[in-house]
C-alpha cells in the first residue's frame, strides 16, 4: 500500500516537472545579449507611440535583431538610420493606403532596456521585403 502512494507521489512530481520544463522551453526567445523580447517591444511600440490604437497605422517589425552599425535607409532619399545598440527595428506607416510620400515613423527599440527613438520619415524603408506587419 505504501509503495502505490510513494509511486503516485513520485508520478505526480514528474508530471509537474515536465509541464514546468515544457514551460520554460516555450517562452519567447531572446537573444542573448537582449533582455527585451520581440513581443515586449511590440507592445512599447503600441502604448508608448499608438497610445494604445492603431486604428489607422500599419505596424512593420524586422523580425530579428539590429546589431550595432546595422543601418536602415529610406527609399528614394539620402536619410540613412544607424542602430546605436542591438535593437528591434519598427516602421510605423501613419497614412497606409497613400502613394509615398508622406508621413511615417522608425523607431529602434534597444534590447537592453526598452528605450526608444523616434525618427519622422516621409519614405518608406528600402527594406521592407524583410519587414512583417504586426497584429497588435
């Protein structure tokens, strides 16, 4: 009788340490000298420059790092953007719909603590083929 309690007990602590593993192995990545995550600067991008509504804009996001140097230039135009740290890259198309040129936003967040920088575009980044759309 003793042995089939121990044996439940036992069953039950792998059972949960398995889900615990499963767990940890699921959560979002980073990179290894990131300590925010994608979706974590997806959501800075959303409440800190769209106050929380996109209505309106479309979101793109470079799905990997920027590392130091990385540059993004703007189509048709001389404006070449340098990446001062290891960031996540956003271009934020304020009047989506229109031919170009008007007004858009980059914006880099840095891995490694959330700030951000904002720069006012009036083109497209020549990148963005690489460029996904982001569903908030």
């Amino acid at each position: 009788m003793c042995i089939k309690s121990n044996l439940k007990v036992v069953t039950v602590l792998l059972l949960f340490t398995l889900l615990y593993l499963l767990f940890i192995c699921c959560e979002e990545e980073k990179s290894e000298n990131s300590n925010i995550t994608l979706k974590q600067a997806e959501q800075i991008i959303f409440i800190e420059l769209l106050d929380s509504n996109d209505s309106g804009k479309v979101v793109y996001e470079l799905p990997y790092i920027m590392n130091i140097g990385d540059t993004v230039k703007a189509k048709g135009g001389d404006s070449t953007y340098v990446a001062k740290d290891d960031c996540w890259f956003f271009f934020i198309d304020d009047q989506p719909g229109y031919r170009w040129v008007h007004p858009c936003r980059y914006s880099f967040v840095s891995c490694d603590d959330g700030e951000y920088i904002v720069i006012d575009e009036r083109n497209e980044p020549e990148n963005i083929d690489s460029l996904i759309i982001v569903n908030f």
